[in-house]
C-alpha cells in the first residue's frame, strides 16, 4: 500500500485568516488519506495552503523557500472523539499518537502513530483534525 499523505485546508473567510502586529494566524483542517503510515509523521505543505476556493495566503510564499509556523495548536473536533493526539513538530511535520495499551486505550504511554508502514486506521481518516498555526509576520 502506498505511503498516506495528508493535506491542509484553509477555512474560507472570515474564519481562516487573521493578522496581528507580529503574527499571521492561520486556521483550518488537516484531511489524512488512507494508506500506511510515513515515519517521521505527515509531511505538511504549509507553502500550498488555499481554502476551499483555491484561495492563497500571500504572507506564505509558494516558492521553493521554506516557511514553518513557530507555533501549531492541533485538535481533532469529532463529536466522539477516537484518542488520538497531535502534534506538529519543529520541522513541520503532523505526528499522531496513541496509547500504547490497545486493550484499554485509555492508559499507558503514548507511542507514535500505528506503527511506520502499517496502514492507518479509518478512524483517523475520518476524524476532523483542527489546526491554528501562527507564522511571523515579514
């Protein structure tokens, strides 16, 4: 089975983008697809962000520049939420937890995802990831 990806979408106006002094603060859905799951978490495209009507933000250039939120808030909104967390990390990648005691999954510690090329769950696909990134302003 082929490596999952998971895609950024920008929530349309007035709820995608805001602006403050030092900060441009992004907000949206993250959307995983089937397939197995990638080490070192889901690869995200921050530079190709558009909401739903093919909407750019211009403070991210789409060049081949690197540009990383300093700060992400990841949430999955689902009416009954299946436990799993997320975080994204310094290099911009989504990672996905889970505890590692399947039998109750409710306790233990967390491990990464389920497991590097094992397929990834239909619960996380169809879960509603959130995100709120936060990117320095130029």
């Amino acid at each position: 089975m082929a490596v999952a990806v998971a895609t950024l979408t920008l929530f349309d106006f007035p709820k995608g983008v805001d602006n403050t002094q030092r900060y441009q603060i992004l907000r949206g859905t993250i959307n995983v697809g089937f397939g197995t799951y990638p080490p070192g978490g889901f690869t995200l495209n921050w530079g190709s962000l558009t909401n739903s009507g093919g909407g750019r933000v211009e403070g991210i250039p789409n060049s081949g520049s690197t540009v990383l939120p300093v700060e992400v808030d990841v949430q999955s909104m689902a009416a009954n939420p299946k436990g799993f967390v997320y975080i994204v990390d310094s290099a911009g990648n989504l990672r996905v937890f889970i505890a590692a005691n399947a039998a109750s999954t409710t306790s233990g510690p967390l491990i990464e995802g389920v497991g590097p090329n094992a397929n990834v769950p239909g619960d996380l696909v169809t879960d509603t990831i959130l995100f709120t990134a936060y990117f320095v302003r130029n």
